[in-house]
C-alpha cells in the first residue's frame, strides 16, 4: 500500500529495480533469408517472433496462445523496465468472461446468402457493429462464443468471419473508463469488487485514480479482463472451436472497411452508421487516463511493450513515444513480409 500511495501522489512509479530487458527467446533467420536487413540480433528476434504470433493468430491454430505466451515473456522485461518495476507476468489467457455464456457475438445471414459471423473484440465499437449488421442481415443473434463458432462451421452457406479493432493506446483509455462505470454501478460485481475497494480511496475523474487503475493493471491484468486485454487474445480458438478471421476492419475507418467488407461479397451494403449504440458514459474517466499518461513517456512505452503484438499484427502506428529500437525495427520487419491471405482490410 506504501507502494501505490507513493505512485498515486506523484504519479510517477519508482518501484525497485527490474532485470535489464532481454532479447527474445526464439531462433529465426528469416528476415535474413529474405534478405531484409536488420538493426540488431534483438530486434530480428522479436519481429521473428512477432511474425509467429501474425500467422498463428489471424489462421485462429492451436498455436495462438502459446505464441501469445512467448510474446508476453519477450516484452514483460521491458514493461518492468519502463516503470522500474518488479511485477510477475501475468499471461495470456481469459476468464471465459468474454466467451461462454456471454452473448457478445453475433450473427447473420447478408442479403445475397453469406452467413456472416462477427467476433466481437471488447472496445472496438462492438455494440455498433452488432446494430449495424442487425440492419443488414436476417436472422441476426447475439450468441456466446461457442454457439456463433459452431453455427458458422454447420451451415451450408457461404460464410465470412470478420472483426473490428482499434488503436491500442485509445482502447486501452475506453477500457479504463468503461471498468469505472462497471465498478460504480455494480455491473459484473464481483468481478470488480477488489478494484472498486482500491480505487475508492481516490477521487472519482481523478489523474490520481487513472494511475492506481494503470498500476493494479501492470500488477493483476485486472482479472484478465477483455476491455483491456490486448485485442490478438480474442483470435485464439475456445473449447476446439477455431474461427479464422476473413476480414478485420479498424474502427478508425469503419465506414470505409464496412462497405469494403460487404464489396468483397458482391454486396453494397447501407452506410456503417457510427452513432448507433454508441457509450455516451466515461469522459471525465477517459481525460484522467490520458492526463497520467501524459505525465511521462515511460507510462505510454510501458504500454506499447504490453500492446506491442496489436501495434504491429493489426498495423497500427507506434506512438513517438514508442518510436525506439528494438521496438521500432522489429515492427517495420513484420511490415515488409507479406502475408497470403491476409485478412487486414
């Protein structure tokens, strides 16, 4: 508790002193193969492993989480690093929350005949999208996980999975102020009753608050909790059921990948409407996250190791904070293999 109340006070960790960083565990001359130059030793063997995780995860193997497993162990160094800290890697992995008897998926049939599964990624416009794809399909159900995956993989119909994501550093903002809101109404208690009892002490809108949130989430994960979790955690197969991604969209250009997504169908569907269903709760929360991160830089790199997978499987750009090696080269090394078939919008 001294610990936390010394953070919260000047928002700035000072935990003891972690290991230096790492380089990754994994072999991988690849890039070198493919005659793409690399900085360094370090950073070929993180892009190596990060091309691991792209071709695991967008086909939804069994390989997935392990790889996930592997990644989180290359960067957790360099999270510790970042804030001085001394935390336990906390892994990949999910509390099922999200997957079984959740309906937070959904499916439909589109009008020229292809059964269209979404797979909801927590944050990334998701309640939008379910209102949208409701407008445009028949048949359309919310259904758990397990229900959606064993539909699509049953019918006879054309078929198409597909997904929106969204900026990592963004998300992770929604996803701080959609847990105040669940933790001050009571929803999901008790899955938030230990985070509601430590953020009590704090002012609710609070700079103060956000930075007790973003520690107890480097220190716990926040019970493995999906708005926070990093977004490739959602492609992994649940209870056997594998559901590769054909499309995935970004919600920074919904519109745009919404018709995109629907062209690859032969279809014209109606204009993505981005104020359906929208969460009109959290804005103080949300300008309290991004006033502690903007505190110090070390706050927003220790997010972009944690986020690295997201940064650079679904091609979002670094933040200038996070513009520095091995991080920097590894990223624009995944960038230059191609991928066959790659679902990206």
């Amino acid at each position: 508790m001294a610990l936390m109340s010394f953070l919260v006070v000047s928002l700035l960790a000072t935990f003891q002193a972690a290991p230096a960083p790492e380089a990754c565990a994994i072999e991988e001359p690849l890039f070198l193969q493919m005659g793409i130059q690399v900085g360094d030793a370090q950073s070929q063997k993180l892009g190596a492993l990060l091309l691991e995780v792209r071709k695991e995860c967008f086909r939804a193997t069994s390989s997935c989480l392990p790889v996930l497993d592997k990644l989180r162990l290359a960067v957790w160094p360099h999270v510790q690093a970042e804030i001085n800290g001394s935390f336990s890697t906390w892994m990949p992995g999910w509390n099922s929350e999200p997957l079984r008897g959740i309906l937070a998926q959904a499916g439909g049939v589109s009008p020229t005949g292809t059964k269209m599964a979404f797979r909801h990624i927590f944050k990334a416009a998701g309640d939008t999208a379910f209102a949208n794809l409701q407008q445009v399909t028949t048949g359309f159900k919310q259904q758990d996980y397990l229900d959606l995956c064993n539909a699509f993989h049953s019918t006879d119909l054309k078929r198409r999975a597909f997904t929106f994501v969204r900026d990592p550093i963004s998300r992770f903002i929604s996803g701080y102020s959609e847990i105040e809101y669940r933790t001050r109404t009571g929803i999901d208690w008790p899955i938030f009753d230990s985070l509601s009892k430590l953020l009590r002490e704090y002012p609710v809108g609070s700079s103060v608050r956000a930075a007790a949130f973003f520690e107890e989430f480097l220190r716990s994960g926040i019970d493995v909790n999906g708005h926070v979790r990093p977004q490739l955690e959602f492609l992994q197969p649940f209870s056997g059921c594998s559901l590769p991604m054909d499309f995935i969209g970004k919600t920074e250009r919904a519109e745009e990948h919404w018709a995109k997504l629907f062209a690859m169908q032969n279809e014209t569907a109606p204009k993505f409407d981005s104020l359906l269903a929208v969460h009109s709760h959290g804005q103080r929360d949300k300008q309290a996250m991004k006033t502690f991160l903007a505190s110090s830089a070390k706050y927003i790199r220790a997010l972009c190791w944690l986020y690295l997978g997201d940064f650079a499987v679904f091609e979002y750009e670094l933040p200038n904070e996070c513009q520095e090696e091995p991080m920097q080269s590894a990223v624009t090394m995944l960038r230059r293999v191609s991928l066959s078939g790659n679902p990206l919008a």
